[in-house]
C-alpha cells in the first residue's frame, strides 16, 4: 500500500515507529474518524476510490471547520483476509488524491484483521498563524453564513436506494468536495465559531448554540437558494456534504464563496425561520439507518 499512497519527505518519511511531521505554528489542530463497511459505506454503491477520497474528505473538512490547513494523514486499515487487493489498492489510490487535492501527506499507519473493512482516519493540520476556531465563540449580533452544499449528498443516498446509480447527486453522496479553503478564509475573516456540516445543518448548529450558549436563527429560505431543486428535509438533515458552518461578527463582510443564512440571538438552541419552517422537524444523519 505505501507504493501507492507515495513516501512522503523527510523528517515525515514513514518506515519508523512514528512519523515526524513539521508543524510550522505553535498549535496543531488533530481529528480521527472511523469508516465501516457496511454502516459507513457499502463497496456495491461506491468505487474502493471513492471510499479512500470521502475517508480523507470528511477529516480535512473538520481541520478545516478550525481554521487550519490539512497537512498530514495516518490510518489504521482493518481488512479481512480475502478481501481483493484491488479493493485495498482503490482505498490507498482514492487517499493519495485526496491528500494531494490539499498539499497533504500519508505519513503512517497500520494493518490488521477484522471481520470487515474498517479505516480508522487521523488527520492532522496547520492553522499558521491564525487562532483555531472552536464551536464556543459564537456572539449574539453575529450572522450565520454557510461555505459549500448541504443536502445533496443525502439526496443521492436516496437515488443509490432506489437504484440509480450515475448523476451528479449519486457523485455528491460518494466522493464529497468540502470546501477547504473557505476554512482559513472564514478564520483570517475573523470567524467566531465554525463547524463541518457532516450530520445535517440543524444538528450540527445545534453543537455550535450548545457549545456558545446562543440561539442560532437558520433562515431556511436563504439556504433554499442555494440549491433550489432540492427538498427542504434534505438541505436540513441531509449529512456528509460537509460544507462549512460560521458565525462572523455583524458587518463582516463575507468572504467570497459564503453565503449569509441566518443570524445569532440570546437564547437556546437552533430556530428555523422562512416558508415551512414550523413543518421541518429535521433529525440527524444516520448513514444507511
């Protein structure tokens, strides 16, 4: 697998007990992530590739949801003992590409026998010289802008369920582009609190009014022109697009590739305002529950 995925450059060269990987600033932003066949993704809807690039994918968007860029990645590969080595080759090629998508490296890792096949992620970034951005610093006054798409990824698990299995939807679902460079844009803008959106925008926000102790107002109109074909429950619950969630503090000017969705009061939890909003009752992502 370490001839596919490429040797990275010293001091981060892998072959030793541990890698050394350079960490330019003070702080290093780390995030780890399990996949299971079976619950996480199923090898008859999704290419080994595409696999090996959403594992990648949906880590760097949580180094990016703090601000910093994606730098290093490890991973820890459970596999059965029959399973093909084209299917293993797909992973490691799928995560090669995304790492150089984002300037990162494969830097380690480890194999063992499981009943299924299993990637455990950890990725690793740079925030340079900008302070990460957590979940907690969300303000009252501050408005609520979104980097990237929501819902349709959930729209096109729904498409493999009933058989279709080619689109741009279908594509969305397997292989998700996060935005990764609206990270550090959102952070140097001076982005109070951000997060990924992997479990649905409500739930996700959730987390951010629960960790700032505010009322997060999602304008649901706002966010359904974004992506107009779409249904409502989709862009609310639909997960694993993961786009990028930031509070700014009022007149900020949004950095290009955001748009403004809602705002931050005093108060609890996340209200959902615009056409329809009192019919939502969006719950989070649960995979292929």
């Amino acid at each position: 697998m370490t001839q596919r995925i490429g040797t990275p450059p010293p001091p981060a060269g892998s072959g030793d007990d541990a890698a050394v990987v350079p960490a330019p600033s003070s702080a290093l932003v780390a995030t780890t992530d399990l996949l299971v066949e079976g619950v996480h993704f199923r090898l008859d809807w999704s290419s080994p590739y595409d696999v090996g690039r959403k594992a990648a994918a949906q880590n760097f968007a949580d180094v990016a949801a703090m601000g910093a860029r994606p730098t290093a990645l490890l991973l820890g590969l459970g596999c059965p003992p029959d399973a093909p080595l084209a299917v293993l080759d797909g992973i490691a090629d799928g995560l090669r590409d995304e790492c150089a998508l984002v300037g990162a490296v494969v830097v380690g890792g480890d194999v063992v026998r499981t009943d299924a096949i299993t990637l455990a992620i950890t990725a690793l970034g740079d925030p340079g010289e900008l302070t990460p951005v957590t979940r907690a610093g969300a303000r009252p006054g501050d408005v609520l802008v979104l980097a990237g798409t929501v819902g349709r990824s959930a729209d096109g698990l729904e498409l493999l369920r009933r058989g279709v299995r080619a689109g741009p939807l279908v594509d969305a679902h397997r292989r998700p582009s996060p935005p990764y460079a609206a990270g550090p844009a959102l952070a140097a803008a001076g982005a109070t609190a951000m997060i990924d959106i992997s479990d649905g925008i409500v739930a996700d926000l959730r987390h951010v009014a629960a960790a700032s102790g505010v009322r997060i107002t999602l304008d649901v109109d706002a966010l359904a022109v974004l992506e107009p074909s779409l249904e409502r429950r989709l862009l609310l619950a639909g997960g694993e697009d993961h786009a990028l969630a930031a509070t700014l503090p009022a007149g900020t000017p949004p950095p290009p590739g955001t748009a403004v969705v809602g705002s931050v009061e005093a108060g609890v939890g996340v209200l959902l305002r615009g056409e329809g909003a009192s019919e939502c009752a969006p719950s989070g992502w649960d995979h292929f529950g």
